[in-house]
C-alpha cells in the first residue's frame, strides 16, 4: 500500500519524519510518499481529503473530523511555544483597534489562539507564515502573527511583540497549547493506523539518538534558515508531547474542541 503523507519543510516535521522519509525505517508492504507544503495549504488539502496522513493545524480537525482521526504522535504541542502578534512600531492591546492583522491562514490554530485572546481583531488577511514579517515591515498589514522560525527572528528585524498569544491560551485553561497535530485517513484498517503511529515515534527516537541533529535533509527543506535557528526550533517544537500526547495533551486537544464547539460524535484520537 502507497500512503501519501503531508507535513510541512519546517525542522521540527523533517526532524520527526527523517527516518521514515530517507526509507531509514517502514513498514512491511507499506511505501510512503511524502509531500511538503505550508500548513495552511495542508489544511486545505486535509479538506480536499487528498493525503493519507496529513500535518494540520489542530484547531482545523473540527472541519476534517468525518474523514480523518489524530495521531497520538508526531504532533506540536508544548508550553511556551505559542504564535506571536507582532507590529512594526511598538503597541499594546488595547491600541490596535481595526487594524488590519496578517494571519498565516484562515483554519490555523494561530488564527484561533488569536481569536480567544482577542475576539475583537477582526480585520485579518491570510498570508503564507513566511511573509507574515514583511508584510508588516512594509506597513501592508498594521500586525501579523508569526509561527515557526519567525519566532526566533522577528526582533532581529526590528519588530516588537504585542502579545503572546499562546500565553493568553495557557493562562485561561491551565493546559498546553495544541498546535499542529498528524491526521490519518479513518478508513484506513485501524491495525495499519497503530502501526503508523508507532513508526512515528519509532522515527523520533532514531532522531533523538543522532549526535548530529541538523542533518543535510533538515536543512535542504528549511529554507535557508540559519543552523542555529533550526537548532532552536527543533528544541521548542520537538518534546515529550511529540511521541506521545499524555494525558495532558489529550485534555488541551479536547479543550481546544470543547471552545470551537464541536459535537464529538467520533473519537478524536485512533
């Protein structure tokens, strides 16, 4: 069987799926295609139900929920490692008003930490992750909310933070933030979907047992980021939630559905 998998160029997917994309471990009669897109457009996809197995944003699974189920593994999920909102010059809160703010999609779970810490910002444009910063450094958009490396580069450039936005979520439920989880297609036999599972967190710990952590693949996706960025990101991204989401991952998720009002007619989780 040929599964088609989505995830998205950012270190912390290739650094989870290295071993099992380099054909490095498997599963027997099982290949595994591999296409690597932003996650917006894996979102998307995710709706198209073009994958087998996909990265979506968590706060997408509510609208992907009838044709596909979550992975316990290969997730982003974490304390500390939430979306930024970020301007050009220095503002608060409460100074925004109607500005236009750049999202790095619509079904994001930036879109949606940005949504339950600051109902009022209506004003959004979705922009792919990447060009968040320069649409705001151009004044196209007033703010943005930045993922990913961003993170680790946006005061290099001159921006300022407004808020963290994955603190407002931890301050108000107590829980980790659900970023990015992997889905699989439910009408896959469900002894295939443990197994892939396993190969997951099979493949994270081949990642964490190399001494080198940036290899050649991480950094030919990576988009010229600089090494120790990539280092950085793998650090904040890669965790204990990413081999298993525990209990506590398992209640931040359900949270998370819980506020986007899903109905739960069908587990979440294989």
């Amino acid at each position: 069987m040929n599964l088609k998998i989505g995830i998205s160029p950012c270190p912390n997917d290739t650094y989870i799926f290295e071993a099992i994309a380099q054909r490095q471990l498997g599963l027997p009669d099982t290949t595994f295609e591999f296409v690597f897109e932003d996650i917006e457009t894996l979102n998307e996809m995710a709706a198209r139900q073009q994958l087998d197995l996909v990265k979506i944003s968590y706060a997408n699974f509510v609208h992907v929920s009838q044709h596909y189920a979550l992975l316990k593994s290969g997730g982003a999920l974490g304390k500390g490692v939430g979306p930024l909102l970020i301007s050009k010059t220095v503002l608060t809160p409460a100074a925004l008003g109607n500005v236009k703010v750049a999202i790095p999609g619509l079904h994001t779970t930036a879109n949606f930490l940005l949504t339950f810490a600051a109902p009022e910002l209506m004003n959004k444009k979705a922009y792919r992750f990447d060009q968040i910063e320069d649409a705001v450094i151009s004044g196209e958009a007033a703010a943005g909310v930045i993922i990913h490396e961003n993170r680790f580069t946006y005061a290099e450039k001159g921006l300022h933070k407004i808020m963290d936005l994955g603190s407002c979520w931890e301050s108000a439920t107590g829980l980790p933030i659900p970023l990015g989880g992997i889905a699989i297609r439910r009408t896959l036999p469900s002894k295939l979907q443990y197994q892939v599972n396993d190969l997951i967190a099979a493949s994270i710990e081949s990642a964490d047992r190399r001494p080198q952590k940036i290899t050649p693949f991480i950094r030919s996706r990576a988009q010229e980021m600089d090494e120790a960025v990539m280092q950085k990101h793998i650090e904040l991204y890669v965790n204990s939630f990413s081999k298993d989401v525990g209990t506590e991952g398992l209640q931040a998720v359900n949270k998370m559905c819980e506020v986007l009002k899903w109905p739960f007619n069908q587990p979440i989780f294989i």
